[in-house]
C-alpha cells in the first residue's frame, strides 16, 4: 500500500487531468484488448508497477472514456474524486453485509444515506431504504414483492426501461406496454388495471427523459390495490433542485421508487438508491435464512429484502459525496447539467436544417439532421469516430434520433460547443 | 485527489497494520451506529478530512473486520492490497460495461480473467465465462437459462446454499431437496431426474464444506438433459492447487459453475466469476435490446447473459491479483489455510470433552463442545463477545456446531492458536 499505492493514486489524479483529450469512444476493434494480452495466466506474480504499466498500455486504448467531459451518450455520469476515494476506502475495510452483525456500519450507513436522499428528494418520511448495484436489480426486487402481495400481469409505458422486460421475464409475469402521449408520457387513460399486480411509472425514460404523471397513476394503483414502482434512475437525480420537485408529484402513493446517485449524483458506478413503503411485501419474497446465519440479532438484515445474499458497503461513497457535496454542491451539479443542455438545445433550435424531437425537461436533448435514419445514423457514426465526442441515438415515433446527455460534472460549455461544432461539421460531409 | 489522496491511503495502509488488534465482531448495539451521525443530510459540503475523521471515530466501531487475521467466521476472505488498489483504478475510469462498446476493455478483460481462472482451476477450454456481483446472481442466471431450456423443477441437496431457495423461489421454480450421505454429500442414488429442469451440485457446501460427487451427477444429468449447475463459490478457489482438482472431477459435464475469487483468491467483495458451456441458453433467458442500444458492434454485451445491464469493471481486481500473485501464490495462499485448519482439527481431536462434527476436505473445521446445544451456543456467544476472534455456527444432524473458518491471508498460526485458547477458556467458565 505505502509502496504502490502513491503510483496508483498518481495514475487516476493524472488520467482525470488529460481524459478531456482522450477519444472518447474506444477506437479498438473486438478482440483487440484481448489478444494484446497473455493467453495463458502468470505462474508467478509481477510487481504491481507491471500492472499499471499494462493499463495504460494495453487497456486504456480500449477504454470509452465516461470520466470525459465530452462523454453524451446513454446517461452520462462522474465518478468525482471523493467517490473514487471513497471507494479505496470501501476496498480496504471489504466488509460483506450478509447479516447486520456481519457489518453494522454497513447496513446502518445504508439507512443513513438513504433517508438523507430521500430528505433531499422530498420523499415521505419512513419509508425503508437501502442500496442495490443497479436499478435492474431494484426494480427486480420491486416486481417480485408486487407479485408476492398480489400475482398478475405488469404495466409500463412503451417508454419504459429494458429492466423492466427483463425483470418481468425472470419472474413470468406477463408486461403489457401502454402507449404514450405526444411529450413520451405514459398515458393514464390507457391503464386498464384488472388483473394488474404492478405498474412501472417512468420519472426521465431512457429516451426522451419523458415523466410519468405519476399522481395520476398513484391514484389509480390504490383505488385498485396495485402496486406502483417508479423508475427515477437518471431524473430522481435531478429532483435534489427544488424547481424540479414538480417531477415528483404523487409520489408518495408510490410502493416502491429507484433513483441512481451513481448516474448523475457524483458517485461512482454500482450505487442504486431502492425505498419501499411496503418493507414487508419484500421480505416475504425474498427472505430465507438457513441455519449457518441464524443469529440472536434483533435486526433485520438488507440482505433479505433482494436477491443479494453479501453486499458490499456501498453506502460509504454514497455518504461520502453527500458529505463532500451538501445539498448545495449537488443542487449546482443539476443545474449547470440542465443549463448546458438548454443551450445546446437553443443551438439546435435556431440552426436551419436541424430538428428538435421531444421536449427537454432535463439534460437530455433528442435531436436530428433533417433527412433519412440512415443519412442520422451515418452522421452519429462519423461523430463518434471522430473520438472528439461520443453521443448515442435512439428511435423515436419510428425516426432514428441523436440523443445529447450532458451529466459529467466536468463538462463545460466548451465541450457542449465542440459537440455541435463536431455535429455540424459531420453533417456537412 | 492529489490533496486528500495520500491520507486516505495511508488510512487503509494504517488500518491494515493495526486491524489484528481490533476486535473482530462489532460491539455496538443496533441503531448505534446510526444515531452517531446526523439525521439530516449536509447543506453544505465538507473537506474530505472530516469524512476521514468520522470514519474513524463514528464508522469504525460498527465494522466487524473482515480484514482481520482473526475472523473465523462464514467464509473468511481477503482484499489484498492489489485489489484494493485497483479498486481505487476502477473507480477512477468508472467504466460501465452496458455494451460492448461501452468499455471493450471491461469485456474483454473479463473474457481474459475467467479464461486465465479456468485455466488455473483445470476447467475444460472454450467456455464462456464473466464476472457476476455474486454467487446469488450466478446461480439465478443460471437457473433461468435451465428453465428456458426446459420448464420443470430443481433438485439440490438440503446442504445447498440459500441462494438456492432464492433463486427458485424468484423464478417461481419448485426446489426439492435431496438428502445427503454420513458426510454431508448429496447422494445421487435419491436424484429423482424425471421432470426436472436442473440440478445444483455443491462443491464445499457452506455448513461443512463437503463435495457433492460432481462425475456421478453430471453423468445423470446428461443422460436425462438436465441443466447441471455447479456452485463452487468457496470450494472452487482451492482448486488451484493440482492435489485439490479432485474436487472438480466431472466437472466438464456441468452446463455451469460459480466460483468467488472474492472468497479465498484475494480480490475485495464483489467479483463472482460464472462460467457456462451454453451461453446462448442464458442468452435466451436474458437478453432485451431495446431501441436505445442497438449499435452495429458485432460483439454481443455480457449484459445479454444476467440480470444485471450496467455492470462495474470488476474484472481490473480480478486481473490485478491474478497478476501480482501468479499461480504460485494463490496456491500459497489456500495451502497455508488448509495447513492451519489441519493443526485446528488436530488440536480439536485430542482434546478430551471436544468433538469434530464433520470431514474438513479444505479450510473450515465443524466442531462442538461435548455438551448440549445451548452451551454450545452460549459458548459461541461469550468467544464472539471477547472481541478476540469470530467463529459462526451451524446445525447438522439436528445438533448445534461450531465452524472455523480461516480464508484470511494473513491468518498465522498464532491467531489460530488464539481461537483455540479463546475456545477452551470460555468454555471453561
């Protein structure tokens, strides 16, 4: 540690300083990272410097850089630099939390930063919080405990997140996709709840951003007993920003709700927030305790509301940007990623040739060369080649569409301005 | 980084040198950890010191150190100095594998590591392999991909883990338990295959660490085409070592396996290494690809096989270790811990008013005190309380048992020397 761990520490405090410059997207071709490596695994150990040494070498052409400021795509996130920190610290102490006596601080940590989220977020007070690696799992964990109270079929906007296909297919639940409104919003008077065990409500689909009017849904879900999760992944981020309370509206007749601090809340990857009013539907799917952890303790564990038997302590990074952050640190974070994105779409506004496809209610614009999907695809693809930027599309109303997300709390306008300059520039070839 | 870094590291490097004399099990009550922190999130941001400060006073007596040379209990593990370090690496390039072209470098280190590992534990060539969180996702991938290929039910011994029950219960599957011979073996003889889906093989199951006959079941499971998932976690991490391949004998008749180099291979939690012969059944059980993901790579995403979408570059620890440590040392590592559990038992055996409960074919001794099960469990108690080492306990054949496990790396002979006198001491009271 006192030997290497200066070098490493070196390594990440230089690779953030030059990332801007890097291609953004990993210009290798399959295969490549691998073959540049040994067949065959070492019989004996090499210094850690040979480590480092091979990561630049070898992996690094084969890293897309999300730490860059120019990185547009998906949902772009920041592992900021007390996450990152936070997470040696994390490895060090590499505590396992199957049971709470296996780590109180863990589990207890995890009820701390989640009730200061939902503090932050405006949510009802008491409700359970606890954290998963990643919002599948939570929304997992989510339609398993709706089944568990209440079996049926499943309802979410066609908007809707993959997780959801997914985690429906898992448990054979059958997912009948509601078409949306002209602004991607899940349309009420389309949910035809008999026979329904859950709905999915979507706060910022993956898409367009699009929100859910969740009061609406909450209303309907109680008078019908159905159970409601809402998927704030990306936008649950957002609403720290009292201007943006708005796209929490109702939802404190939620049952369930993800919201991701590892997307656009300064925390490194794996760190999904996951609170349910209904703490016990989820220990009745979940919960089975053999004899090798049967303890005397009167707590019970995270462990068994999801599918993660030994959790790592991810609560650490999370309560280490809260603490490094505060409430106004992060309120800043939203707002200069939603100004930057509001610039970028007045940009495309006023440019003859270009279109605006879907309202922006975040950091996220949904955009287009005015012309053919192939004439589209072909443009993202030049742009992304080119490795200055790296942006994503997606399909929308049947028209392929370029997406711009801005959620690197380092990107500046510069780097916003050389997106366009680089867009414009590709269309013209 | 630069400012804060150097402290923080040298808090993990302090931490480390000092964590032998800590006492193992947290001593706080529930909720004490908790109430030691503030119940309203920060307005505003602190410097990171004050993190630092509060992990030591506020946090510290709330961890149960696993890192301790002395914690016996469950499956003792290690994070190594080079996993924690590159943890601090992952989390500086805070890759996230949603595609391949997301992070080649993530993908194709993963395909790099789990091949290297197979080749370390003599595994047939040519399966696909990637770094799952755990064991628990492992096997429920695992279990889907069997019932996607054929519906019916699973079979496994009752000494199989709970994220057996999990699993199954999750995928809606019914779980028949098969008994087990004098040693605590599933006993094939009992495997009823007609109608089944799949069957879990443990090879060093948690309560014993006992191997199921992996040649005699797969042999079955072939002739009936029943899915044959190996769950490995612990156990599997020995089979580095040429004198203990014997455990995996047959193995390259199972359609799956799970083994956690985050248990005894020296990587920090989080990094479950899952091999399957059929990828395109999990394929088939998983993969959605919606709108916004589609690209033209010809590669397909390790995603498209679990139930995870966004996954962390777990594969730089695993790399990092198998690097720093070779061959050779990881053999080391199990051999030394197989020596110490040899002398434990060996003291346990000549110990009048002590007896041994079960085979120790690795690192963990099943043992009791001569006596009913509430002195046992009183006696576990006080040992637990003393703070100078953690052992858990099981049931077996009905009756209440001791287990000492050593995995830590840095257990020496005298901190197994420590347990045994803790042990006889309390038992004396």
């Amino acid at each position: 540690m006192r030997e290497d761990g200066p070098a490493a520490l070196d390594w990440v405090a230089d690779y953030l300083e030059r990332v801007r410059e890097l291609p953004v997207l990993a210009r290798v071709a399959p295969g490549e990272a691998r073959t540049s490596l040994p067949a065959q695994p070492p019989e004996c150990g090499v210094p850690f410097a040979e480590v480092l040494q091979d990561l630049e070498e070898k992996l690094l052409p084969g890293v897309t850089h999300w730490q860059s400021p120019r990185f547009f795509a998906y949902f772009a996130n920041t592992g900021s630099e007390p996450a990152i920190l936070a997470e040696m610290l994390a490895a060090g102490l590499d505590q396992v939390g199957i049971l709470w006596r296996t780590s109180p601080a863990l589990q207890e940590l995890e009820d701390v930063t989640t009730t200061w989220l939902a503090e932050l977020l405006g949510l009802p007070p008491g409700w359970h919080g606890q954290l998963e690696q990643g919002a599948s799992q939570a929304t997992l964990a989510a339609l398993a405990a709706a089944r568990e109270s209440r079996p049926g079929f499943v309802l979410a906007s066609e908007q809707a997140h993959s997780s959801v296909d997914r985690a429906c297919k898992l448990l054979g639940l059958e997912l009948r996709k509601i078409p949306v409104d002209g602004e991607f919003r899940l349309r009420p008077d389309a949910l035809d709840l008999d026979g329904a065990s859950a709905v999915v409500a979507t706060v910022g689909t993956t898409s367009t951003t699009s929100v859910d009017p969740v009061a609406e849904i909450a209303e309907a879900c109680s008078r019908a007993g159905v159970w409601l999760h809402v998927d704030a992944a990306y936008a649950g981020c957002a609403v720290v920003c009292p201007e943006l309370r708005w796209a929490f509206d109702g939802i404190e007749g939620a049952d369930s709700l993800v919201v991701n601090p590892h997307k656009w809340l300064l925390v490194t990857q794996g760190c999904s927030a996951f609170w349910t009013r209904r703490p016990e539907a989820l220990r009745a799917a979940f919960s089975v305790v053999p004899e090798y952890l049967r303890t005397t303790d009167e707590v019970v564990s995270h462990s068994e509301y999801g599918v993660e038997l030994g959790r790592g302590f991810r609560a650490l990074k999370l309560w280490t940007v809260l603490r490094c952050y505060g409430r106004e640190g992060l309120q800043e974070v939203i707002r200069r990623g939603i100004r930057l994105a509001e610039l970028f779409e007045a940009w495309v506004r006023d440019e003859p040739g270009w279109e605006l496809c879907a309202p922006r209610p975040f950091s996220v614009v949904c955009f287009r060369l005015e012309g053919s999907d192939e004439e589209n695809q072909a443009l993202l693809a030049r742009v992304n080649a080119s490795g200055k930027v790296f942006l994503s599309g997606t399909t929308l109303d049947g028209r392929f569409v370029l997406r711009l997300a801005v959620g690197n709390a380092r990107t500046e306008e510069e780097d916003v301005r050389l997106a366009w300059d680089v867009l414009r520039e590709e269309a013209r070839c």
